[in-house]
C-alpha cells in the first residue's frame, strides 16, 4: 500500500493568501508534518495527526513525512510561503534522493504558494519590478565568505535583492555586516524594505535608505528587499510612499 | 469622488492557484484593464467592464486605470502570475511618479500571486532551493549587453536562474544566445527546466541538460529555469524525476 506526500506552502500567513489548491489538500491530509507555528495556522480537525518539529530539524522531518507516506498515509508536509523557496521541498527531495529506492515511487506533489518576498513586494509597490534575487543569510547551510560574494556580485550587476532568513538569535551580525558590504556598492540613498507578518494583524513594514537600514528591527521572520541604484520612491500624502523598480533601465 | 485601483495577480493560470483574495477583489471590480488573455481567464459578469489591451502598451494601460479609477470606479489591473513581477505594479507606479498630483491620493493596493518560476519549480522538485534570480530576457526595456553582464555575473556566483520572457516573434535570438554564454560558465549537464501554463490543459514541462537546451521549444510565455552547478537531478520509476537544489553547500 502507498500513499501521498503533498508539500505545501500557505503563504504569507494571511488566509486570503492561501491557495485554493493548498487549502484542499489540507483537508483531504491524515498527517501534517511542519514546524509548529505553521501547523498552528491550519486548523486542523480532530482526526489529522499534527507532527509538530523544531525549524532547524528539516531533514529528519522530511524523512519521517516520507516514512509515513511510504507506510500508507496521506501526508502534508507544510511550509509557511512557497514550499520551494528556502523551505521544506529542497529538504524532501533531499530525503529522497539519499533514503530507500521505495520512497523514489511515492506520489510527490509540490503545491506553490505566496512566497514572503512577493506579499513584502506587493505591500511595498513594486520593487521586484525588475531583475532581481533571492539570498538566504543564513550561514548554517554554506559559508559565510559565499554569501558575501554573492551579495557583492548580484548588487554590481544592478540585481535588486530580497533577503530571508536575515537574522536569528544564533546569527546576530549577519544583517549588519551585509548593509555593510553593499553600501560599498550601493547608494546609500538606496530604499531598503523590511516586511514580517505581511497581512497579519502582527505586521511590521518599514522603509527607509540604505545608510540607516542597519537600525531597523528584524528577526527571523523579516523578508528585508534592498533596491537597486535604479528603484525609486514615490511619496504620497497621508500614505506610505511606493517603492518600485522601473520596467527599462539604460 | 475617489475611486480605487487594486492590482490583481491571478496565479499560473490554474484557477486552484488563484488566491481567495485575488478573487474576491475580481467579484468587487467595476473596470478591468489587462492584456486579453488574462481578462479571459476571469469570467466577468455582463455588469463588469473590460478593457483588453496589446500586451506591449502597458504603461498607456496603466494611465487608462488611474484615470477611470481618478473618475470614481473600482478598477482592477490584472496580471497573470504575480503583478509585482515583470507585469503591470511597476508600470502603474511608472504612471502615479510621472502622472497627474491627484493619482497619488488615490487608494492603490497591491495582491500578490503566484508567479510563474514557482509554478514551474513545484512541478520540477525544488530548483529554487537555493539561492536563485529572476531575469527578464526581454532587451526592449534594458540593452542586451547589460542582460548578458547580468547572466554572467549570477551563473559565475552561483545562483539559480529564472528567466522571463524567454523569446518572443520579435525576439528570436535571444534565448539561444543566453543558453550559449551560460554554456561557457556552467557544465552542460547542468539541469535546464522549461515550463508553460503549468497546471493547465495545454501544459508544456521538460527537463534537459544545459548542453542541449537550445532544442527545446519555448515561446513568451514559458519560464526557463537553469540551474546551478549543485543542482541535482533524482530519476524515478515511471516518473518524471525531482529536480531539485540542495539547501546546504561548501
């Protein structure tokens, strides 16, 4: 007997965000595997077995969900945003390229969803509206030299630049150090945006340029976007201004 | 009187990727500004406007939208994917920074979606696992030197690729020139994803080496994804396989 392993993203937190197709198969799931504030969002009935996990436990999650799928079960794996993007879908693919040749015949499906960047974007105005990227800030899963490179490379090559996983308790000076390294590239006029909890009734948004980023609060659930030397902003009275990147540049 | 303009982002396609929020603020619009195609896949009611425009007069489409919604009306801009993302936010914003003082009173919300490289990553694994970029392909908004700069720098530092706006009747050579440059940085069995209307019934999904991704068939509206040199390809019996970037490197 085989079941299913669903891996799906909620969104930014807000319901209204969440995707049809997300909010049907947490309905039709037994089991739902994730990190607790995640589950916390569902709902979930009194039968669906909620498997609660620490965030930094990814891969020993990921083998479990596959072990129960493998076993019969129709599991959720759940991430907040889009299950692609830094989150629980990496980590599954991961378990089963190196777990038993049965879980390579389990039925996968990767559901997308609001990633955190978009709902910040969205909130903003349109500051992804041109090139851009996506950096973890993390340092537990590469090296801290990479991440720097990397910032470097995509701010000369006029990228604009969502962060996630700016900070945490573990890594205090990650942040920092990287407004550091791309005012050397950067205008220091450049806008920065700090988004948490976009649509939530605990949401934090707040822009201002580069030169002061360094004194916003941010925490493991901010998306921060860095523009480009070419992202403008566009006050309004009574409102907060827009933030976007032009369509043309050159 | 003042109306209001909200900026709608309708998923891939697939009206399960849609979000409760998109739709409800379609079921609220007065007057609907887009491209064709997308106002097509709304089912508006006899009572609501439609006002289909060239894919290529965006910024005029976004005048014509503050104008009506300047005049009073609920209007809505639609996007396919997400607004934010080489679509119709930035161009609204372009409108507001150099229109009339009065569009800048006017109530202005932006609604994220699902853009079109999560679609296509949920139905190939997990590509964007790791640090990743999005490119528009598209040289009439930016030179096509800055473009191939662009390539270069993210290919050389490692990052996933998205690229939108692959190729277009007016574009032919573009995507073919791109693959050839990625050729000389990356190793050609590096993975190279193409996905169109993913979750629709005309879906296009293939995944190939990067030495041999100039054969594949891609128009303007499909999303290529190239990976990086870690990306890594799971076969499975029966199955297309996970394709998929791991979180972890160095």
């Amino acid at each position: 007997m085989t079941g299913k392993l669903t891996i799906i993203g909620t969104g930014p937190g807000n319901p209204g965000q969440t995707t049809p197709q997300a909010t049907d198969a947490i309905a039709a799931g037994e089991q739902f595997f994730g990190y607790g504030p995640y589950l916390d969002r569902l709902n979930l009935r009194p039968d669906q077995i909620r498997v609660a996990s620490d965030n930094r436990e990814e891969i020993d999650r990921a083998r479990a969900a596959l072990d129960a799928a493998s076993k019969g079960a129709t599991v959720c794996v759940v991430s907040g945003g889009d299950p692609g993007v830094f989150a629980m879908a990496a980590a599954i693919c991961e378990a089963v390229e190196t777990g038993p040749e049965t879980w390579r015949r389990l039925d996968i499906t990767v559901l997308p969803g609001v990633t955190a960047m978009l709902a910040v974007a969205a909130r903003a105005g349109a500051p992804l509206g041109h090139d851009f990227c996506a950096i973890s800030l993390s340092d537990n899963l590469k090296p801290w030299d990479l991440i720097e490179r990397r910032l470097r490379a995509v701010a000369e090559a006029g990228l604009v630049i969502a962060l996630y996983n700016p900070i945490s308790k573990a890594r205090p000076w990650q942040l920092a150090t990287a407004f550091k390294l791309l005012r050397e590239v950067l205008p220091v006029t450049t806008p920065v945006i700090f988004g948490r909890a976009i649509g939530r009734p605990d949401e934090h948004f707040a822009v201002g340029p580069l030169g002061e980023a360094h004194q916003q609060p941010a925490d493991m659930a901010t998306c921060v976007i860095i523009g480009s030397a070419e992202t403008r902003i566009i006050e309004r009275p009574g409102m907060d201004p827009l933030v976007y990147s032009p369509r043309s540049i050159g």
